[in-house]
C-alpha cells in the first residue's frame, strides 16, 4: 500500500483513490488466492465480490459528479488508482503461498521478506518518480 497509493491520493483525493485501489486489490487478492486455493465458499466470494464491485462504481460516479474544475485532475488519478490496486492484489498470493506448505516461511520471516522487497522497491521507484513525477515536482525543500 505504501508508495503505490501516495500519487492517486494526491492527484484524485482520499476518498478516490483508497477505496478504488485498496478495494481493487481486495477483489484481485481474493480471486488470484482462490483460483490457486479453492477451498472457499463460492457464494460468499461471490457476494463479497459484488459488494466491493458495487462499491467501487459508486465512488467513481461520485467522483464524477463532484464540481467541475477538479474533474480533469481527479479522473487522471482513477486509473492510476486502478494501476495501484491491481498491482497491490497481486501481492497477496505471493504471501500466502509464502506462508503455507511443507516449507513454508515464519511470520516473521514473511514481514522480513516482504519488507527487504518493498524497500528494494521503492529505491527504483522513487528514481523513476523522481525523473518523471505524476504531480507537479516539488523541490527537496519543499
């Protein structure tokens, strides 16, 4: 969640850009872990799916229907919302197939890993935010 989310925060607004992407990444989590795993009830993956769906919809179109001079700037930050979310879900049967198995991994050997993963991460991602910014660049002192 860490770096993904900051620029569609900052571009679309909090209450845009979380629910798209975190909700996004619900979805894609939990269809990527049953599609390895299915061993859950269908039905309830399914309404749980709908909701999260219905719910995401809804806060695009109220997106959408918020006043007009912040509309350009706040429909860029959706797909990059969308961007975040997916990349987000795909994470999550990683670290579940990271956690079950004969040779599985501790808990705290997981957080270990997936923290080193995420630093390593950010250092070329930062870079790459750095050289070609989302938002308007803003200097080191700011």
């Amino acid at each position: 969640m860490n770096l993904r989310l900051v620029a569609p925060i900052d571009i679309a607004g909090m209450a845009v850009a979380f629910p798209v992407g975190i909700g996004l990444a619900l979805v894609v989590g939990v269809v990527l872990n049953n599609a390895l795993a299915p061993k859950r009830n269908p039905l309830l993956l399914v309404g749980g799916f709908a909701l999260v769906m219905l719910a995401i919809v809804l806060d695009a179109l109220a997106c959408k229907r918020r006043e007009t001079e912040s509309r350009k700037r706040s429909a860029r930050g959706i797909p990059i919302s969308i961007a975040c979310g997916i990349l987000i879900g795909i994470s999550y049967p990683v670290v579940t197939k990271a956690v079950a198995g004969p040779s599985s991994l501790g808990p705290y050997a997981v957080a270990f890993f997936y923290t080193l993963g995420t630093a390593l991460c950010a250092i070329s991602v930062n870079f790459l935010f750095m050289c070609k910014p989302l938002t308007p660049p803003v200097s080191f002192s700011g």
